[in-house]
C-alpha cells in the first residue's frame, strides 16, 4: 500500500516538474518573440528625402538604374545570342566578327552613359546619401550585379530535372 502511495506521489511530482519546464519554455520563447517584434519597428529605414536628395536628382537616380537593368537585361539578350552563334558551325568569320563588333560597341556606349550620369550625381549628391546609394549598387560599388540563372529543364533517364 504504501508503495502505491508513494508511487502516485513521485509521478504527480514528475508531472509537475514537466508542466513547470513547458511553461518556462513558452514564456522564454514569448518574451524573444516580443522582442524581435519591437526591434522590427524601430527599424523603419532611411528615405531618400532623409539623405537630402532633391527631386531633380531623384529623377537622375530613376534614370540611371533604369540604364542599368536595361544595360544588364541587353548583356543577358546579347549573350545568349552569341551562344546560339558559338554553337552554329556553319557561321561565318565575318557574321562572327559583325557581331562581336556591336556587341562591344552597344556595351561601351551603356557604360559610357551610365559613368556620365553618374559622375553628374556624385557632384551634387551628399555624401551620406552616396554612401548609401553605393552601398545598395545604385551608384557603382565595383561588385557585379546579380543575374538570376533562368530555369532550364534536363532529361535524365527519363525523368525532368530543374537547375536553379
């Protein structure tokens, strides 16, 4: 008998300790998520207004990174047409040259008006707003742009695969 008692009596105490542990564990766990949840709003970010960027030099900044995605997304078109001419065997030296002649061309002329545009900001913008804007690739940080790798399809015994 007194083994029975004693029995339910450590298995009660179990149970407790266990439900004391839980609501330690949720309550550590709430007071984290609260404070994540505080630190997001406090970050609201910086505008350009903040930086002191004028209107006039808002629209410079639209213009040139619109410069940019078209010069990457021509970059992107332009390769892909030089691989369909890499891979033609029957091509000729002089439709080979032609090409690579304009491809070079089309990307010194990108380049040269994306340098104007932006040694015209780098004049007017404040330095803490170049910061930024350099940091975030706006204006040139020497750090190439990141191209997203189209999604091909590969047959393998059968059976399609996805490359990302």
């Amino acid at each position: 008998m007194r083994k029975d008692k004693l029995g339910r009596k450590l298995s009660a105490h179990v149970w407790i300790k266990r439900t004391v542990g839980i609501l330690i564990c949720v309550a550590f766990c709430g007071v984290i998520a609260w404070a994540q949840k505080g630190s997001d709003d406090n970050a609201e970010g910086i505008t350009l207004a903040d930086l002191g960027v004028t209107a006039a030099q808002k629209t410079e900044l639209e213009t040139l990174w619109k410069l940019k995605r078209q010069k990457q997304i021509q970059a992107v078109e332009d390769l892909k047409t030089l691989n369909r001419l890499a891979k033609d065997t029957l091509a000729e030296e002089t439709e080979i040259q032609e090409t690579l002649i304009g491809f070079r061309t089309k990307r010194k002329e990108a380049a040269q008006k994306i340098e104007e545009i932006e040694a015209g900001l780098l004049q007017t913008l404040p330095i803490r707003a170049q910061l930024h804007l350099t940091l975030l690739g706006v204006l040139d940080n020497g750090i190439p742009p990141r191209v997203p790798k189209a999604q091909t399809e590969k047959k393998t015994d059968g059976t399609s695969q996805q490359r990302k």
